[in-house]
C-alpha cells in the first residue's frame, strides 16, 4: 500500500467545507486551497511528516512479524 497515494479528508475552517486530498500532495506542499471558499488550508507538515514515518515503520515491523512466521510453517 502506497500511503502517499492515500487520501486525507480535511475540513476548512472557513466554511467547514469537508474535502479530500492524497497524503503525497499534502507532504509535498502543505498549503491546500479550500475548494468551497478558495480558504488557504495550512497543514502542520511536520506533524503529517512524522505520523508517515510512524506508520511506514509500523508496516515494516508487520511485514518482518509476517515473514517470520511465514518461515516457521
């Protein structure tokens, strides 16, 4: 699974207009704008960069879990 590829729903705090963006495009360029209102929508990119990195170990460590088990059969 491609998380970038992944869409992130966000809600404008303009107009609370919800819409959805892929995870890349958000980590690329922090700045969406709202197509309701045309509202400049600033994400924390770190924040969003950080949770990325979490989650991609955590596929790892699955994957290691799996084909570990895998071997064992």
């Amino acid at each position: 699974m491609d998380l970038e590829k992944q869409p992130l729903e966000l809600k404008c705090p303009a107009c609370a207009k919800k819409f959805k963006k892929p995870l890349g495009r958000l980590k690329a360029d922090p700045t969406i704008k709202c197509p309701g209102c045309g509202e400049l929508v600033k994400i924390k990119a770190q924040g969003l960069r950080s949770a990325l990195a979490s989650v991609e170990r955590s596929k790892a460590a699955l994957k290691r879990a799996i084909d570990g088990f895998n071997k064992r059969k």
